[in-house]
C-alpha cells in the first residue's frame, strides 16, 4: 500500500490532515455521503479518544455540489453543501458517492460536473467512486482502459454503456493508478478504511475498523450476487438452453449433451453462448451449481459433501475450490454469515 505525503492543510494541533471532497449531486445515497465522511473525519480521532491518547484528525471532509446548494438524496434527506466546485481549486480526495436515482437521467443531469472531475484527475486528485457512482466516473471518460467495479445487480449495464472499461465485476474495490472503485451501496465502509491505510498506514485503518466495529480487506462481492447469467437476449435456442440447465443442473452434463439439446456444432454452440449470455456453457453452468449451494447453505443444515453431491459434483475438495473460486470463501464460511 502507497502511503500519500503531500498534506493539504495542518490541524489546531499540527497535525497533517488531507482535503477530502465529496461531490453531491441530486438522487445520492445519503448513507454514501454522510456514512463516509463520519469515517474520514474521525479516523485518528475515535480509537484515540476510546483509549485515552492524544487525538489526532487525518482528514478534512466537505460536501461540494455544483453551485453549492444543498443535496436532496434518493431518500429525500437534504445535505448542505460546504462549498461550490468552483470553490475547491485542488483536492486530494474526491469521493463520488453512490446514485440512488435512475441512472441515465442522473447521468444527463450532472454533466457539468465532468470537466471539475477531469480538472481534479489531471491535479493529481485520488478518484474514488462508490456502487453506481462508478457510471458517473466512467462518464468522464476517466475510466476507459482502467480496472473498475460497480454494484453486481448494474455489471450488464455498465458493461453496455462503458465497454472500454475493464471491468471486475467480481471485486469490492478495484485500484488502478489513482483511480478507485468499490462496489455495493454500502461498500463506501470499505473505501474509507482502504483510503485511510493508502493516506495513514494500516495500523490507523484497523484502529478505525476496530473503532466502529466493522470488518477490515473483504476483497469480493461474488458471495453476495445471485445473478448466474443475462437472459434479456433475443437467442430463443440459447433461452431454452438456459432454462433446461435450471432444472437439469444436478446432473452429469457435457459440452456434447448440450450442444445435441440445442441442435447446434459445439463450435457454434460455444460461440452463441457466449455471444447472447456473456459466458461460457461450462462456466455457466458451475455459476447455475454455485447459486444452488448457496441457497442449500443459507437455508438448510445439509453437510457441504451432501451438497456437494445434490448440486452435481462428486469431490467435495474440487467443489469447495470452485466455490471459493466463485464466492470468494469456502462453504463452510458462507453458510456462518448467510445462514438463516
């Protein structure tokens, strides 16, 4: 982790504290604004005070909207704005919050905003992005050719708009140069903590963890998706396919099976597949298997070897790979945290 050097401003005790701005714009997660700016404010200060040390403030956070009027969030919540863009001549920080609203309409309402994001990049401003927000720094064009994430449930449409992205569906927080993402609507936990190792070390960051109570380097949203594949294609073939695989998955299926179902080559199969759903048939159907155990392990008591046999494998060893592979962790540490 690249520690930053440059302060931006010193506190009352004199201590570096670095400029953080949070752009607000109409139909934003409150949570996404409010939430993260209690984590940067207090980082150096909540652990301290707990345990009786000197406080020392890391972070100086402002809300900033175009013209510096308040947000009206997607709750309906109004945030006063500290400042106006034109106000903030250099930031370290810039945090794009999570968009709440219909996307494309929030999109087309906030390109005034896009020059302010490219001017802070070109500075040398951090950019950070939270859940959806990522469709806005994309619209800047910043991302084009560099990793990035966004919430699951957005991945094909973010894909569509922004397909010079290389996108990661699959990651919590993807960091390319100066440029941050982090997926889910309340990931931006996650941001603050990975921003305050990046600026003030990770005994600091774990501090704060521990300080409010929150876990510290989750790494994937894969165990918190449930969509195997994209079904809004026009492929009838590859339809019917996919719906066969819904009720068949359990069972012992190759290349060969399917490409007979569908009445196809496998050659032809493998490149409609992929062309209409995005995936592979194989891949496609470990995510069908996959999102079965899952459910197996939220809801019943099942031994992860009996599942492992229902959803169509034989060695528990190879399956328990592949779901962490897929999920991020093993079954057994799955089933602790989603189990009803």
């Amino acid at each position: 982790m690249r520690l930053r050097t440059t302060p931006y401003s010193l506190s009352s005790t004199g201590v570096r504290m670095y400029h953080v701005t949070v752009l607000g714009f109409d139909s934003a997660f409150a949570s996404a604004i409010t939430g993260i700016s209690d984590l940067l404010s207090t980082a150096g200060v909540t652990w301290n005070y707990i345990h009786g040390e000197k406080m020392e403030q890391k972070f100086k956070v402002e809300v900033a909207t175009l013209d510096g009027t308040p947000v009206r969030c997607a709750n309906n919540i109004e945030i006063k704005a500290h400042k106006a863009l034109h106000e903030i001549k250099r930031t370290d920080v810039l945090l794009i919050p999570t968009i709440g609203g219909d996307i494309p309409q929030t999109l087309k309402h906030n390109q005034a905003l896009l020059p302010w994001i490219v001017q802070q990049h070109a500075l040398g401003a951090d950019i950070a992005s939270n859940c959806t927000g990522a469709f806005l720094l994309a619209e800047s064009g910043l991302l084009n050719n560099k990793k990035a994430t966004t919430h699951w449930g957005f991945i094909e449409d973010f894909q569509q708009r922004f397909p010079q992205v290389n996108l990661q569906p699959d990651q919590l927080i993807t960091a390319d140069g100066p440029l941050f993402c982090s997926g889910g609507g309340m990931a931006w936990f996650d941001m603050a903590l990975f921003l305050i190792e990046r600026y003030c070390g990770y005994d600091v960051a774990m501090a704060s963890s521990k300080a409010y109570v929150i876990d510290i380097g989750r790494g994937s949203q894969s165990a918190y998706s449930s969509i195997p594949g994209k079904r809004y294609h026009q492929d009838t073939s590859i339809l019917l396919l996919q719906e066969w695989l819904d009720n068949h998955y359990s069972e012992a299926i190759s290349i060969d099976l399917l490409a007979t179902l569908a009445s196809m080559t496998e050659r032809t199969l493998k490149r409609r597949f992929k062309q209409a759903t995005g995936d592979s048939p194989i891949n496609y159907l470990q995510r069908l298997r996959i999102e079965a155990a899952k459910k197996r392990l939220e809801s019943g008591r099942d031994s992860v070897e009996s599942i492992t046999h229902n959803v169509g494998y034989e060695d528990v060893s190879s399956f328990t790979r592949l779901f962490k592979k897929h999920t991020g962790q093993s079954p057994s540490l799955y089933r602790a945290r989603f189990s009803r």
